[in-house]
C-alpha cells in the first residue's frame, strides 16, 4: 500500500499545483459525493461535502464460486462513510475525494474487508486556448468483480488499481482543437491458490491525440490516434494502437449521436505468431429527458488485459438511464455487456453482464432511501463455464455539502 499511498500523494500535489488560484472565483460545479451521493456542490472558493451511506443487502454467492460449485450465500452490511473536496476558480480547478466501505458479513466473517476508494483531479488554464488537466484514482477492491477489469474472470481475491490519466486540450481555431493525454494504471492481485494462473497484474503507460473540426453548430469531424505499452505477468510486453475517425452531430437540443471507425492493432514480444488486426468502433448516443437522462454506448478494440493471456479484443455494451418517477422519487439502472477474446490464445475468451437498478425516495433535501438490485454474471474458459452472482437490499444516504469562503 505504500507504493500506492506514494502515487496518490504525488498526483495530490501536483493537481493542487494546478489548481492553485490567483484571481477571484466564479460560478460552476465542482465535486460529486459519487455513489453514496450526487448532490450538486456550488463552486466559488472550497466546498466540503461529508456523506454517508448504510446499506443492508443479500448476496448469493459471496464466494464467488461456479454454479456447479453450489454458490453459498449471506447477509452483508455495508457503512460507507466518504469527503469529497472542491474548488472553482476562473483559472483553476481541483478536486478530490476518498471513501472506505466497511463490508460486514453476518455469517462468513472472516471475509470482512475494507473496500477503498481515492481520486484527485484538476486542471488550468495556461492561456485563454490551452488548458492542462490530471487525474489520479486508487482502488483497492475485495473482488475483481467489483473492479470491471477488461478479461479478468470474477474471482474473490483483492485487487490494488492506479490510473492516472494527464494532458492537455488546446484550441488551434475558433473551429479546430485537439487533445493530447497520457494514460498510466498499475493492477496487482493478491494471492489465489483457486485461480493462481489467472490473474497476472502488470502496468501499462500509453498516449492518445485527438482532434476536432467543427463543421458548424450542431457537427464535428474527429479523429484519433492511440498507442498503449503494457508489461503484464511480469514477462508479456504488447503493443495496442488504435486509430479511427467519425463524426459527433446534435440532433436537437437534448439528443446527441457520436460515431468513430478504424484499425486496432495488437504486437507481442513474446508471442511470436503473426500481428493481429481488427476494426475498431465506438459509437453512442445521449439523450436528456427533462431532468433525466439516457446514455448508450458501443466499443470494439483491443485492449491491455491483467488476466489470462495479456491482452484482449474486448467488445462491450452499456446503457444507463436516470428518470424521476414523481416529485421526490426517481429510478435508475445501468446495464453492461462485454465479451473478452483472447487472440493469443485461439480465441478463447469469456463473456461478462452487470446490471444494476435502484428506486429511490428523497426523504430531505439531504436524506435518500434506495431500494437497489445488482447482477454480476460471467461465462468464463474455465471448467464448469458459468458464474452469477446476485445482491438486493436497501440503503439510506446523507449528504450535506458544506461552503468554505
């Protein structure tokens, strides 16, 4: 924990450095309370916003186990106490959060845990049409489940995630700009004796350009160009590139459509075999209904994975929708679909869903009830094939921003 606790203070302070404020600040919307709570925080000087979150749920299969393994499940209680941290300023912005969970088994005690979570981000103005931006999020997670890693099989062994991501946007035109961004994460596992060829860690440093014409109003042209080096298990070392062009159009004022298409690519230094090549996609939709919202999204590339064999051709799936029900009460879900091959190995892969959905009832402006549902599933290479897993429960949030001048 060390090496990441060292990471996240030096994102920490470089973050603080480009925030740092020197003239007087001005209206927006800094900081989020997350999953425990999306409360809008006013920017304008430094906003604090503590929240807390008691869930009591049933999981059925909390050792993660196969269905032909007899999956065993148990009550579980979850305190989730979390700070979230702000600052607006004309030139610089900053902010950052951290929440531990306290998982609390009934029965399987022994697999309490403490579930831990970390972010800091910012960015600057250096001139009227150059802004720099970092971000920096830990992650340490009692399954890989919980973390969404791409080609990881769901397993019940802690993972440790870092991903920094830094760059910089500039305005070359009043219609022209581009993007240039660095990406660095760190993935470690702890040990598995059930799975110990599974998981193999590693890290990965890439960057990415990407540039946008405005054509008018309402359409864009973009293209991109992405390169990505990893090192995983210690020994494997490949080489991702992605490049793709598309378009981004408003259809109205509420309704936007984005598309992207072009060549994934993928070398390794220790397979030998031929390089592999594909057609890359990304292509969504996002509409705003009144005060909620509907979110689709399609992606197709390879991509850099810390299970398995390495590396993958990832394709997935997700749609989020948000909508009120009445005056204080509102319903969300989520729904994920991804399928994981492995070239390296003749295609063999895994496929993964979630699906998540909560109605929920503004009790006060600073108190919410949440009746949720969540359903992990996964059809892996590994003997016996299939995996689900399924929580339903209730929680209660608090949150309450608090202004500092």
């Amino acid at each position: 924990m060390t090496r990441y606790a060292i990471g996240l203070v030096t994102a920490l302070a470089t973050v603080t450095a480009v925030a740092a404020p020197r003239v007087s600040a001005q209206d927006g919307r800094f900081g989020s309370a997350g999953p425990a709570a999306d409360s809008p925080v006013s920017s304008g000087g430094w906003t604090i916003t503590p929240s807390l979150l008691y869930s009591a749920n049933w999981d059925d299969n909390v050792l993660l186990k196969q269905r032909i393994d007899e999956p065993r499940g148990d009550f579980l209680n979850v305190l989730n106490p979390r700070v979230d941290t702000g600052f607006g300023g004309r030139r610089g912005q900053f902010s950052g959060s951290y929440n531990g969970a306290f998982l609390l088994y009934r029965d399987l005690n022994t697999l309490n845990s403490y579930d831990q979570h970390g972010s800091v981000s910012g960015s600057r103005l250096l001139s009227k049409h150059v802004r720099l931006f970092v971000n920096d999020t830990l992650t340490v997670a009692p399954t890989t489940e919980l973390a969404l890693l791409v080609g990881v099989p769901f397993v019940r062994a802690g993972v440790h995630l870092n991903d920094l991501r830094s760059g910089i946007d500039a305005n070359l035109t009043k219609r022209t700009a581009i993007s240039v961004t660095y990406h660095s994460d760190w993935v470690r596992f702890d040990s598995n004796t059930t799975v110990p060829n599974l998981l193999l860690g590693g890290h990965s440093n890439g960057a990415m350009l990407i540039a946008r014409h405005k054509l008018s109003e309402f359409t864009s042209l973009t293209a991109n160009y992405g390169r990505q080096f990893s090192q995983v298990g210690g020994l494997q070392r490949f080489d991702v590139q992605n490049a793709a062009a598309g378009f981004d159009h408003r259809l109205s004022e509420t309704l936007r459509i984005y598309a992207t298409a072009g060549i994934s690519r993928l070398s390794s230094q220790i397979a030998f075999g031929p390089v592999h090549t594909s057609p890359s996609y990304h292509a969504g939709m996002s509409q705003r209904l009144r005060t909620g919202s509907l979110d689709v999204v399609y992606n197709r590339s390879f991509a850099p994975s810390y299970g398995v064999s390495g590396a993958t051709e990832s394709t997935d799936f997700s749609v989020r929708l948000h909508m009120p029900l009445w005056r204080r009460a509102y319903t969300q879900s989520t729904f994920s679909w991804r399928s994981d091959n492995y070239p390296l190995l003749d295609n063999a892969g895994l496929q993964s869903r979630w699906f998540e959905a909560s109605v929920g009832y503004l009790a006060q402006p600073w108190v919410r009830i949440e009746g949720f549902y969540g359903g992990a599933y996964q059809t892996t290479i590994l003997p016996g094939g299939a995996l689900d897993r399924n929580r339903v429960g209730v929680q209660v949030i608090t949150v309450k921003p608090v202004r500092i001048r």
